[in-house]
C-alpha cells in the first residue's frame, strides 16, 4: 500500500477544483485506471492517468503520489531517494540532484479578521520567535502597502518577506499599488494577476523592479515553457498538488533549474501526507527560497495530524529517510478524520 493525498479546498476559490470534485474523480475516474494494474514506471503511470482527462490536477495528484509512496517502500527507499532517481532520469544536472538534510520552513500569514494591523504585527513576531526563515503575507487591493510596511518594521530591513496576491489584483487598475511595493525590499511579489495569466504578469515583471513569482498561473512544465518564453516570472512556486503530482513537479523543476529560475516549495492546507510529499522535494539544490511546509502543530495541534512534521528551533524539518513517506501515519487520528467525514 502507498499513501497520498488530494489537498483542494473546499470550494472552487483556489482552483477549480474541490474536496467533492476530486472525490468524485478518483472514485469514478482515476482509481479504476490504476487499481489491479501494474506501470512500467512513473512516467507511464502519469500517462495513463491524463489519458483523455483534462485538468483535475489535485485528484490526479492524489493518486500519483501514492504509488511513489508504494514503489519507494517497495525498494526500500525514502521517497527523497526515489525522488533522485527520478530526477537522474529526467537528466537534471548533478548539481541539483544535490540535497541537504533538512529544509528551511518559511511561515505564511493571512488576512487577520477586521484587517487588524496589531494582530497581524503580533503574528509576526511569534513568527519570529518560532524560528521560521521568512514571512510572508496575504495580500489584496486596500491591503497591500500598509500591512507590508508594518511587517517590515516588526521583522526588520533584512529578514527574508514576500507577498501573496492571489491573483487579487489587475494590471492596469491597480497598477500604482503593485508600483508601491518596491518599496519594501520584498523578494518578490507572488501571484499578483490572474489566476491563468502570463502576459499580463510578463508585462508587470518589466516595469516593477521587485521579481514576480508565479504560483496559480504555473499548472504544467508545458505552462512553465511558454512563462521562460514570454518573461513572465523569474520565479516559480512548484506545488505538486497544483501540477498533478512529483512527476510533473520533477519536470518542472528541471525546467527551471536549467534556466535560471529561483524555485521554492509550496503546499496546499494538507494534511502531513500530503506536506509529506513535498518535505521529499523541498531539500533539493534547486529550491532556493524557505518553503511553505509548516510543522503540523500550526494547523492541527500536536498529536493530531495524519502524519507528524516537526520543526526545530531553527525553522528546519529533517528530510525523513525511512522507507516511503519516511514517517508513521497515525491510524488513529486516521480513522478520526474518517469517522468525521462519514458522520456528515
Ligand atoms: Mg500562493
């Protein structure tokens, strides 16, 4: 057996997809292509999964990480190691086949409710505190400069900070806000525009000085291609639930690595199987900013995640090594979850 994890929200505000779509799709869909069957490798299994199937990244993805799961405790490997492999396979240079030991965990701060800029101050000083490497924050039109402004005096000149649009915001009617933001020594501005643009974003990377990080818009190495055509970002946030998997995510990694491109980990609000996937990936050479992996006590409470990540004092999660995933699911919070799902 392997485990993965679909991880969209529950409604269609982040992509298309939701908890009940992917539901949907694996039941009716995806688990009767794979179950009983046997696939050459990983990049037949992906084939078979696309077959006539559009979008639908999350569900797929789901499925696909858990046979990684199923074939690295099949050999014995932690999926970081199959994750080499793989990375071996597609041709990416040696020195991004690299890793450390560990990655460095960046935290994300949303919208405090009533916009309360002293809440979100507060925020960011247990940020701190906690020991995480960077800060980032939720941004929109109305709430952009002045939450920026009063992060950036909590967390000082220097500390590591973006923002996170969202796709909040349209080139030429809010322009003059996206302009303001080179004024906080950000390392860049993520997803400003539309949830499917790249022109849009190319343009605004020409005329902002701050870089532009694409997140929503990347969905594939074939999005990844035409962003590297048109000058879209100049860095890429690689979400392996957005893309439809690790293999996707491992051809777009190689994508950007052999051009040049600053890629850093993101996660959905998943649970740690799925945060699991994305703890294999995140230690690579390549990925040169803190990732959005966060220890599961910060959304769960400790004890209660399906899978447990632990940060250390310094901000960093320890790639695991043991076989797979590399971590015990807890089989009881597991049918905890379960039972909750069924009782509705
Ligand atoms: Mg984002």
């Amino acid at each position: 057996s392997g485990f993965g994890e679909s991880a969209p929200f529950e409604a269609p505000f982040y992509s298309a997809e939701t908890t009940d779509s992917a539901l949907a799709m694996l039941t009716r869909w995806l688990a009767p292509r794979v179950v009983g069957r046997s696939f050459r490798d990983i990049a037949h299994l992906n084939e078979v999964l696309g077959e006539g199937i559009r979008g639908n990244h999350f569900a797929r993805a789901g499925i696909e990480t858990a046979v990684w799961d199923l074939l690295a405790r099949r050999n014995g490997i932690s999926l970081h190691e199959l994750i080499r492999h793989q990375l071996g396979q597609l041709g990416v240079p040696a020195e991004y086949r690299e890793s450390r030991p560990y990655f460095e965990s960046g935290v994300a701060l949303g919208i405090p409710p009533g916009q309360d800029l002293a809440l979100l101050r507060a925020w960011a000083e247990q940020s701190l505190k906690e020991g995480y490497h960077r800060v980032k924050i939720k941004v929109k039109p109305g709430w952009d400069t002045v939450p920026t402004r009063a992060v950036r005096e909590v967390i000082g000149a220097h500390f590591p900070f973006w923002v996170d649009a969202n796709a909040a915001y349209r080139l030429e009617e809010h322009y003059p806000a996206l302009k303001a933001l080179d004024g906080y020594g950000l390392l860049f501005v993520e997803q400003p525009l539309h949830h499917d643009d790249l022109l849009d974003h190319a343009e605004l990377a020409r005329r902002l000085t701050t870089p532009i990080c694409i997140d929503e818009s990347l969905k594939d190495a074939r999005v990844g291609r035409q962003a590297l055509a048109v000058g879209a970002a100049s860095v890429w946030n690689i979400k392996i639930q957005r893309v439809g998997g690790l293999y996707e995510a491992c051809r777009l990694y190689k994508l950007g690595v052999e051009n040049g491109v600053r890629i850093w980990g993101g996660t959905m609000p998943e649970s740690g199987i799925g945060g699991a996937a994305m703890m294999a990936l995140a230690s690579f050479e390549g990925f040169a900013e803190p990732a959005d992996i966060e220890p599961s006590a910060r959304w769960y409470g400790p004890g209660r995640d399906l899978l447990e990540m632990e940060m250390d004092r310094q901000g960093r999660i320890r790639v695991p090594t043991d076989p797979g995933l590399g971590l015990p699911i807890s089989e009881e919070n597991f049918r905890h979850y379960c039972e909750l799902v069924y009782e509705q």
